[in-house]
C-alpha cells in the first residue's frame, strides 16, 4: 500500500493512539468483567492471552508470560488498527460514516478472533457458550475497539474538495478584510480632511470677527 513518505509519521501515530487507547481500554474490560464474575486476578487473564502460543504452559512461568500475553494483546491491537487507519486511506466512507463503521469494523474482529483466531491459536477447545460472556466480548469489539479505531481523518488523504473549499474561504475572508481596511482609511482620510477643513473654517471665522471688531472701534 503506497504511502507518501510525508504523511507517514501521522499515519504512525494515529495507529499508535488508537492500539493504546483500545489495548488499554480492553484489557481493563477484560480484568473487570472476569475479576467480578469469576474472581480471576489479572495475571492469570494475561497468561491465557499468552497461552495462544504456549498452551497450557502459559499458565506455569509465573510474570514472564503474564508480560508475554500483555505484549502479545498490543500486538494484535496494533494489527486492528493499523487495518482499519490504512483502509480508511483508501475508502471515504469509514471517515465518513465513523460510528456505523467502527462498530461494523468491531464486529468483524469479533468473529475473526473468536471464529479463526483461537480456534487456530493453542488456547484449546472453546468454552460453553454463556450470555453474559458473549454480551461482554461482543460489546468491547463494538464499543471499546471498534469505536477507538475510527480516525477524525486519514493523515495526508483529505479531499480536494475540502482544501478548495477552506482556500476559497480564507481567500474570501482576506478580500473581505481587505476591502473593510481600504473603507476605513477611506474614512479615516475623509475624517480627517473634515477635522483640517472645520479648524480653518473656525480660524477664519475668528479672523472675520476680530476684522471687524478692529473696525469697528
């Protein structure tokens, strides 16, 4: 995917926002939800992330695969992003339409995680089917993922249409500004040449008065 080498630092760093954003955002669901409902310390959550790659031994190495499954959920995190941030390079409508397809694009890693993911990954046969675990996962893909990965606007993609118009704009404002300051220096100037004309108008009138006063006596 072609990227003008101008615009990758932002594109780099939207993606980056939105991995810590729905990462943290994520995992704290996670701790949450299974620390109330199952009592399941937050360690423990980490190394079944891990276990995607160790299996059951994830669960026996103590800190070292706690820090591996933290890595491992950013990871794939940044993998959702980095999707969602270059499509939306190319396609207007997830700028456009930012909530209807950030929860579209939530609900698609939903199922690829839970459908094609894990059953390929080593965690093992899945679990029972339970409601309110499906609720719970199903609305952090939705709210807490797919709503954190919509961009305000691709980096170094926004439409001519939209630069035209702000050109336009502030080209109208400076012809407008323009035109505002040659009016007031056409006033200050004819303000001024009033001032000048009412003072010799008064100097004269005085010099009238004190002619004829003079004559007069």
């Amino acid at each position: 995917m072609a990227i003008q080498r101008g615009a990758t630092r932002p594109v780099l760093l939207v993606i980056a926002v939105a991995t810590l954003l729905a990462g943290t955002l994520d995992i704290l669901d996670a701790f949450t939800f299974w620390g109330v409902t199952k009592a399941v310390p937050p360690p423990r959550i980490l190394q079944s992330i891990a276990s995607g790659l160790l299996g059951k031994a994830a669960f026996q190495r103590g800190a070292g695969t706690a820090a591996l499954g933290l890595f491992l959920h950013y990871f794939i995190m940044s993998v959702m992003a980095a999707l969602y941030v270059l499509a939306a390079r190319r396609l207007p409508v997830l700028v456009r339409r930012p909530l209807l397809m950030g929860l579209a694009y939530g609900a698609a890693t939903y199922v690829v995680m839970n459908y094609v993911v894990l059953p390929l990954s080593h965690v093992g046969p899945a679990a029972a089917f339970a409601w309110p675990r499906f609720i719970n996962n199903l609305g952090a893909h939705l709210v807490l993922v797919g709503r954190s990965h919509r961009p305000g606007r691709p980096m170094g993609s926004r439409p001519s249409s939209t630069r035209n118009s702000r050109r336009r704009s502030r080209r109208n404002l400076t012809e407008h500004l323009c035109r505002k300051t040659r009016k007031q220096s056409l006033f200050l100037t004819k303000y001024r040449r009033s001032r000048i004309a009412i003072k010799l108008a008064l100097r004269l009138m005085r010099q009238t008065v004190a002619c004829v006063n003079h004559y007069n006596h």
